[in-house]
C-alpha cells in the first residue's frame, strides 16, 4: 500500500501544479477560456467567468494538494469529488450546454479526471 500511496501523492501534486498554472491564465487573461477551453460560445466568456474558474480551479488544487501531504479518509473523499464534479462540469459543457468542442483543451482535463475519479474510487486509505 506505501507504494500505492507515493503514485498518488505524486499524482495529486501534479495534478495541483497543472491546475494552479489554469488558475494563473484564466486570472491573468480570460481569453484563455475561449481559446483553450470554451471554444463553443467565446462570445459568453467574460472577465467573471474567467475568475470563477480560477477561483474553483485554485480551491480543487489546495484540496488535492493537501490530500497530496496528508492523506486521510476524509479529505481524501473530499479530493474524489473534487474529481467527480469536474468531471460532470467538463462533461456537461461538452454534452449538454455544448460549449466546448472536444479539442485537446477539453479531452485532456477530461481524461485526467475520469482516470483519476476511476483509479481511486475503490481504494481505501
């Protein structure tokens, strides 16, 4: 189990820094939305999206990343849905709301995610 818990520990900070680097683009530009992600509807972003996104993604990095230097059973469930309502917001963008186009801006998030919602869900710590 000690070896399984390094991989995800490591996972999780990588994951963390990836996702801070968004919340630095997404801050600092919001036409990195519609560039990279929301290429559907660019003319919806705005600045405000822009930093609800970054907000969101910066929270979802410090609970991954905390998970990532002590993990316990409940922050632990806390990074998995983390994962689970990322991936139902990637999803529903690209399926439902049609806001996204499946570009490698989209594809690669939703891989990242389901595998790491599919990875870990059945594993306890």
């Amino acid at each position: 189990m000690s070896c399984f818990l390094n991989v995800l520990r490591g996972w999780l900070v990588i994951v963390s820094i990836i996702a801070m680097g968004n919340t630095l683009q997404s801050s600092r530009d919001h036409t990195f939305l519609y560039e990279k992600l929301y290429t559907g509807q660019a003319k919806l972003l705005n600045v405000l999206q822009a930093w609800t996104f970054g907000i969101w993604t910066l929270l979802s990095s410090v609970i991954r990343c905390l998970c990532a230097i002590d993990i316990d059973k409940m922050l632990y469930h806390i990074m998995l849905w983390t994962f689970l309502f990322a991936l139902g917001q990637f999803l529903s963008e690209l399926f439902v709301f049609r806001n996204v186009a499946p570009t490698i801006g989209i594809l690669a998030p939703l891989m990242v995610v389901s595998q790491s919602w599919e990875c870990w869900l059945g594993s306890s710590t």
